[in-house]
C-alpha cells in the first residue's frame, strides 16, 4: 500500500499520508502490546482495554475534528 500511495501521489499529500500510515502502524503495535501485557496479568482489564481504547481513540478524533471545525469557522 505504501508504495502505491507513493508512486500515485507527489507533494504534501505523499508526505502526509505516507506519515499517517507509518502512525497508525506504531499506535496499533502500541495498542496490541499494551492489550497483551494486561492480558496476562488481568484478563478482565485486558478486555475493558480492548472495548474501550479504540471508542476513545475515536471519540478524541470527533472532538478534534469539532474543534478544527470551529476554528476554521
């Protein structure tokens, strides 16, 4: 995928969506291990974590993009 994006896009947008990918690649990693980590320790916490990180995660991004929108406004 990386490299289809790289070679149909130039400019700022190569550089912006070659970024987020590499992003989104290090949160997942992140999220996995820490999911793990709990897993072995508490089971239970492991899987509040599993449920509840991604909904944050996503509600944070509707707060983000809210705001972004009331600022350009």
């Amino acid at each position: 995928m990386v490299g289809l994006l790289a070679g149909v896009t130039d400019g700022p947008m190569r550089v912006f969506l070659l970024s987020g990918i590499c992003g989104s690649l290090t949160t997942y990693s992140g999220y996995a291990y820490a999911v793990h980590r709990a897993w072995r320790v508490n089971r239970a916490a492991a899987l509040v974590a599993w449920t509840f990180m991604p909904l944050i995660g996503i509600g944070l991004c509707a707060v983000g993009y809210e705001v972004a929108g009331s600022m350009t406004n």
